[in-house]
C-alpha cells in the first residue's frame, strides 16, 4: 500500500521539510524529492549539506534537483496586461559576475547560506554526483517543456473557470465564486491576456490583515497556479506513485484528473487517522523534527529499527485502511481468538472509553504490558510502543 511517494510541496506552496521528509520515510518503501532552490537551501538550514548527503546515500530514498523556477511575466501594453508563462534560472549577481553552469549556481547559493568556499565547492561536486538535474523547459518530463503545456491548458476555458474556482476556494483570502465566475483567456502572438471579474479589492483586504498578511493576488498569481500544477501533474505521471504537493495545486489536478491524486489523498487520510488513534496525544515525526525537539540525525537510528514496521505497511491492503489492518493484526494471535467474548472484553477493555471503543481498545493493545509479553513473534504494536511512541513525546 505504501510503496512509493513523490514529494514537491507541503501546503501553502512552501518547500518540503525534514519532518515531511522523514514522515515519509516511516512509512514509504522509496521517498522520491524534487528539489528546487528554495527546497534545497531550505533543508541545508535546517539538517545541513552532510546530512543531506548521507540522507542521498540511502536506498530508500532519491531526489531529483530541478533548478529552474516557473512563474507568469506580465508586461503592460496600453490600458491592457500581456503575461506570459516562464521557467528560469538565476544568471549572475554584481559580486559574483555571470554563472553559467548548474554547479556556478549551486555553489554560490551554498556560500550565500554561508558555508565556507572550500566547502561549498566539495558539497556541490557530492550533490551533483548523487542526483541528477533536470529542466522543467525540456522535453524530460513532458513534450514541449511543462510552460507549453500550461499555456494549451489554460486557453481551455471551461477547465480555466473551474481551476480559478478551486483555487479562491482554497487560497487565503478567497471565496466560494458564484455561477457568474468570469475568467476567460485569450493567447495572442504577444502573450495571454486575462479578462475576468474575480474581486480581486476584496480578496487583498482579507489577505492584508491575515496572520501572516499575504501578498496581493493578481491574475498573473491565478495563472502561475495553473502552471504549478501542470508541473506537478507532469512530475505525477512520470514518477507514479503516491504525489504530494500543495492544496491549490491538487485541487486543480483534480479538476481533469481526479482519479490520478486519489490514491494519494486516501493513503494521506489513513495515515492521518492512524497517528490520531494509534498515537492520540503525541505529536507527529514531521512535527517533532521541524520544531528542534528531534534531530534528522535521531531520527535515522528509529528508522534503521523500522525495517519489519515498514514491510508491514507496504503489506497493507489498498482495499482496507491502516487502523483497521492495524487492530486486526495486533488481535489475530490465537489464545486472543479463542476467549470469550466477556473475556475478551475484561482482560482488555477495562478503561475502554465508551464513546471511542476503537481508539481505546488500540490504546489498551499498545500499553498492554501483559500482551507484549503473551504475544508470539513480531507486531506492529512492538514498534509503536518500543520506538515510534518513545521517539514522538515530548521530552
């Protein structure tokens, strides 16, 4: 069930961490990073370039790097704005004079994270030997690069509407649209230009006294969204597997493509459901990392000790949920199945709160002392208790 996942964005848009990262891991056969600038330097701040290294030794996980940054220029002509849909490249600065080369760049961006010349040389030569660089302009993940792609998307109009829709649904500041949504595109030889009656006034006001306040939305941001997920719906096929990325981006994925993000959002529920029943007053292994309580670098000893825990997620039925395998298999012993029902019940329900009967009876299974000890061979439970339980309380 858990076999693969492809990670780009968390929601709001902003790069992955090392908790997500490492939430990924627990439960994943194979985590799959696409790294941009900002994801990079976000995770040199954060476990820094050795760790990451070490992170791209493993088997379980790869990445790949994917420099260019896709956005809409916007020109005004007359009374009218043109945009335009880019990819592009940092090409030089004033103290650093022009960088041309993948590895220019790279470096530069490591020493600006102030690491120290020597190292920031060494560090780039070790990434780029270990993950592979590709360009969201080229034909790799789709013919004709992903911003030709986007521009045949968004002249449809009828997907267009439905995409702006989902995304003031679901952007900070924005509303549910009525059925007079208007918000149609026209490509012309000089670029695209937008007509549409999305109030953008009132949308700006309730961004502006947000916490954080946000930037104003504009078209040219509605249009960059639209290529975001036509990027993420390229990297999706390619890669297969599980995708995750941001909520504005998923929900316009699902305006065409439904069916291709489902079995994403039903193993993300499972898991959500499986921290809050299994775990209900821990926090999460993103959560424990991203704050400090956790290093990345404890969390890779727990996860050398997860090898049985993740073979038994991988095992899960698609067709079933992670709670309920997860009660199932911590309950299917033999001198479980043959008490009585009333025995059952006494020996294991005694502080078994009424209203919740499964999350108690999974509670009482994981603090059960005498159960650990009765139970013949491995259970999902021992992992729980002995490691995951242990790792995610606050100390």
């Amino acid at each position: 069930m858990f076999d693969h996942v492809v990670l780009r964005r968390a929601d709001g848009g902003q790069p992955i961490s090392a908790g997500q990262i490492a939430e990924a891991l627990l439960f994943y056969q194979k985590v799959h990073l696409v790294i941009d600038r900002g994801t990079l330097l976000g995770l040199v701040k954060q476990i820094g370039m050795p760790q990451l290294l070490t992170l791209l030794q493993r088997q379980d996980f790869s990445a790949v790097y994917c420099e260019e940054m896709l956005g809409t220029s916007t020109d005004n002509v007359g009374a009218f704005q043109i945009h335009s849909f880019v990819a592009f490249t940092l090409s030089g600065d004033k103290t650093a004079g022009e960088l041309k080369t993948v590895d220019d760049r790279l470096r530069f961006d490591l020493e600006r994270a102030e690491l120290p010349k020597a190292e920031a040389r060494r560090f780039t030569k070790a990434f780029l030997d270990r993950v592979p660089v590709r360009k969201f302009s080229g034909n790799h993940f789709i013919a004709g690069g992903i911003t030709e792609a986007a521009k045949r998307d968004v002249v449809d109009a009828e997907y267009t509407k439905e995409a702006v829709r989902q995304i003031l649904q679901v952007m900070p500041g924005g509303y549910t649209t009525g059925p007079d949504l208007k918000f149609d595109v026209i490509d012309s030889k000089v670029g695209i230009h937008v007509f549409t009656n999305v109030d953008f006034e009132a949308i700006n006001r309730r961004r502006a006294v947000g916490t954080p306040p946000e930037d104003p939305l504009t078209p040219a941001h509605l249009l960059s969204s639209m290529l975001e997920a036509r990027a993420d719906l390229a990297l999706a096929s390619f890669y297969g597997g599980d995708f995750v990325t941001s909520a504005s981006a998923s929900a316009i994925i699902q305006v065409r493509y439904a069916e291709l993000l489902r079995r994403s959002a039903l193993n993300t529920t499972s898991l959500q459901k499986f921290a809050e029943v299994v775990l209900p007053d821990a926090k999460t292994v993103a959560e424990v990392i991203d704050s400090g309580e956790r290093t990345f670098s404890e969390f890779l000893v727990l996860l050398d000790k997860a090898a049985r825990f993740k073979n038994w997620t991988k095992a899960v039925n698609p067709d079933e949920n992670l709670v309920r395998t997860y009660v199932r298999d911590i309950s299917s012993e033999g001198w479980i199945q043959r008490l009585p029902q009333k025995s059952m019940r006494y020996a294991f329900t005694l502080a078994l709160d009424a209203s919740n009967p499964v999350a108690g009876m999974i509670a009482g299974f994981v603090d059960n002392f005498v159960l650990e000890k009765l139970l013949s061979g491995w259970r999902p439970n021992h992992f729980i208790s002995t490691r995951l339980q242990p790792f995610v309380t606050p100390r």
